[in-house]
C-alpha cells in the first residue's frame, strides 16, 4: 500500500474583511498518498485555493499541521512555520505567474538560480533541459516566453514547476484559461505527466469534469470545510450530502419521509408526494426524519409501455414535458405529480411532449441524502 506523503491537520484560515471575520477554512484534515493525484473541489469562495496556498507556505495559517514526507512544515501548536521557498514543493499558478521580461529558458533556471540551493551553469543547463523535455518545450527554449500560446505556457508553468524535482506539485486551476479544446489535450498531457513521474500531487479545480478525469481522489469543499472526500466514483454514485449531490453532474432532487429507520448501505422506503419510493442510503436514518433523493438523470428510464415492476425498481407514471435531442442523446423533461425529473435517453428513443409515460430507475441508483431544509430548521427552532 502506497505511504502517506502529504498530511493536513485541523487547518483553520480567518481573513478580516471590511465585512467583518472570514473563516476560509475551517478545520481541514486530509491525507495524500505518494504518487497520487488529489483535487480540492468546490465553487469560488469554498475555501480550496486558500488550503493550498497555505501548504504552499503563501498564506500563514492560524491553526493547523502540514507534513510533507514526515517533515513538519506548520504546526501551531510547536510554533513551525516554514517559508515557501524552503518547501520542498514546485507550484503552478492560475495566470502561470510567467516572466514576460524572460524568454523560456530563464523562466524555467529562475527557481534554481534564486532558490536555497546552488548549482553549476552545467547543472542548471542539465536541470532546465530534461525539464523543458518532460512538457515538450526542448527546442523552445530560446523564444520569448510572451511569444508562447497558452498551451505552451501552461507547459512553460510546469516545468518551472518541476525543474528542482520537487516532493510534491500544487496546482491552482492550471487549465482555467484554455480554450476547451486544449483544456481537454492540456487534461491529458497532465494526467500522463503526473503519472509517469510518479509525483505527489494536489489540484485545485471548480472544474467537475476536470476532477473526475484527472483525480484518484476528492475532496468536495463547501464554505472552508470538506463535505465528502473518496475516489471519483464514489463522489459520483454516492453523494452523502445535497451539496456534493448537486455540485458534481445533475441530479433530480425528490423530497420525502423516512417511513422506517434504517442502517449504512440498507434500503430504505422515504414516502414522496410522487408515492412511496425505495431508496439506498450512505447513513443511519431514523423513521419520520426527512430527506431528499437524489437520482442521477443517465439513470432516468421514460418509456410509454408499462414496464413490469420488481423490487429493484421504482416506477412512477407522468407526462412529458419537453424532448430536445442533442445528437448522442435526448434530453427529456418529465412532469410527474408536482416534480420535474430530467432524464438523458438514447437519441432513437421517439417521445413527444404531453406524452402518457412510465418513470422508472433502480433502487440503487436512489440515493437518500439528508435535507438540508430541514437541517437548517431544526437548528434555527423552526
């Protein structure tokens, strides 16, 4: 099993605003395995590039301990706080944070020029070289660095990076300023890179598809703190909360009742205004207390024949709303009682709008995860 090669511990960031207190974040704890590709995930403002500044050392937190490969970086507790520049890390920035008055050459020696440790003319020429190779830039390294395309910078960006062979690389939404046919080369060139070199590394992304493709695992962020962390497909299939549900793909959100308590990974019956439905749940619920389902809408069947029921099957009767079709798929709207599911069909499936149809998806594709409606009620008084 791969060893722990970055640790953060209840690390907490406040920021004083004209506003008043920010907590950016609020006691963050995760672990990184070496080797592995992590990504904080969450809208703007959620807290993700303010963790990995701090782990970068570019911001101080308040609280909170930071090891990289054993070696302690903070610790509030012990008073630690290691300046960036002594972090044995390699970092790329949104805007890329290039040189414009350099060509590609001195961008990528700067950080071994200036860095802690010394190098010989012949060390620096070796170092920047294999670099520029690793990001297939070797040829280019005589060209303005303002002359490069964005892709190429972006490149530009990780072989400075990586040309001190650091123990860890962060990545603060690298491949934001793509256009999305590069976005979408620069995301594999990325994953390939990373892989090959067997390098620690944490992104940063609101970026869903981004994630998915590129992590090993996530961790969901919402206001400073992590919501759900695991592998992509268990954020996907198994979201424990509305937020991680609604923030990663699409999903349709019914509300209901608990009608009988029920343990981990159990199915569960949650009574709806659209019928009794049976669900499956990521934790313990108590009978009457209120919940959403969320159901995902590749996992939506609509179909105007009666389908024949089983227990591994929920099925509801509504009529269509709208049906665009969007070439290697139908995006159909479907009124049933006072909610509107959406469900994605194969693009030869023939339905009209006021159609008379069948709504049916498997119980295990019902997800049961808590109301935040009712959370915020019950804490309120209300």
């Amino acid at each position: 099993m791969p060893a722990v090669s970055l640790e953060v511990s209840h690390l907490y960031k406040q920021f004083q605003t004209d506003q008043g207190e920010v907590h950016a974040v609020e006691d963050v704890s995760f672990e990184v395995m070496r080797g592995s590709f992590f990504t904080l995930l969450g809208p703007s403002g959620c807290g993700k590039s303010t963790t990995l500044r701090c782990i970068a050392g570019l911001e101080k937190p308040d609280a909170g301990v930071i090891k990289l490969e054993g070696a302690v970086f903070v610790s509030s507790e012990e008073g630690i706080w290691v300046p960036p520049h002594k972090r044995p890390m390699g970092m790329v920035f949104q805007s890329y944070a290039i040189w414009p008055h350099m060509d590609v050459f001195d961008n990528v020696a700067y950080p071994l020029k200036r860095g802690p440790a010394s190098f010989s003319s012949q060390e620096i020429r070796d170092r920047v070289m294999a670099s520029l190779e690793l990001v297939q830039l070797d040829g280019l390294e005589k060209r303005p660095a303002p002359q490069l395309s964005g892709g190429q910078q972006q490149r530009l960006a990780l072989a400075r990076a990586l040309v001190h062979e650091p123990q860890a690389l962060l990545l603060d939404e690298p491949l934001s300023n793509l256009d999305a046919k590069l976005r979408e080369q620069m995301r594999i060139e990325l994953k390939q890179l990373t892989t090959r070199l067997n390098i620690t590394t944490v992104f940063v992304t609101h970026d869903q598809l981004e994630a998915l493709t590129l992590s090993d695992q996530i961790a969901v962020m919402e206001n400073g703190e992590i919501v759900q962390e695991g592998s992509p497909r268990e954020i996907y299939d198994s979201p424990r909360n509305r937020f991680a549900a609604e923030f990663i793909g699409l999903a349709n959100f019914l509300d209901g009742t608990v009608v009988e308590a029920a343990e981990i990974g159990t199915t569960v019956p949650v009574e709806t205004h659209e019928g009794l439905l049976h669900c499956t749940t990521a934790q313990g619920l108590a009978k009457g207390e209120s919940v959403a389902i969320a159901i995902r809408p590749e996992n939506v069947m609509v179909s105007r024949d009666a389908p024949a029921g089983d227990s591994s099957t929920n099925v509801l009767e509504g009529r269509v709303e709208s049906v665009v079709f969007l070439g290697d798929a139908l995006d159909c709207y479907v009124e049933v009682g006072n909610a509107r599911l959406r469900a994605d069909l194969h693009p030869s499936q023939e339905l009209s709008p006021n159609d008379d149809v069948f709504v049916t998806f498997r119980v295990s594709a019902a997800r049961v995860v808590p109301n935040p409606i009712a959370a915020v009620g019950a804490r309120t008084g209300e």
